[in-house]
C-alpha cells in the first residue's frame, strides 16, 4: 500500500519532479555521444519522472478526499 507523502515531502517531490524535467530536456537537445547510452538515460529518466509524478497525483487525490 502506497504511503500518503505529508506537505514538506510533496514540495521536495514537486522539487524533484522540476529538476528532472529539466535534466530530461536538456539530454533531448544534446547531440553526439553515444547514442544508445542516451537512449537508456533518457528511458530511465522518463520512468522516474512518472513515477514522481503518480506519487504527487495519488497523494493530492488522497490528502483532497481526507478533508
């Protein structure tokens, strides 16, 4: 069963969920490398980010419904 995140741990989630945003971006614009390695990035990153995500959503549908 999923734990309801409390105020301080959803704003740092929200933080967090920012930060990877931004990181996913960035990696979508750089060009050169190894390809396949940025694919995999990529990938990793985009499952973390729905992960924060689900966590924010489920959380604010819950803490909404309790009051």
């Amino acid at each position: 069963m999923r734990r309801m995140l409390n105020e301080v741990e959803l704003a740092n989630t929200r933080r967090k969920l920012s930060e990877l945003e931004r990181l996913y971006e960035a990696h979508e614009h750089e060009t050169g490398g190894d390809e396949e390695l940025r694919e995999i990035s990529m990938e990793s990153l985009k499952r973390l980010i729905n992960q924060l995500q689900e966590e924010i959503i489920w959380s604010e549908v819950h803490q909404t419904a309790r009051r």
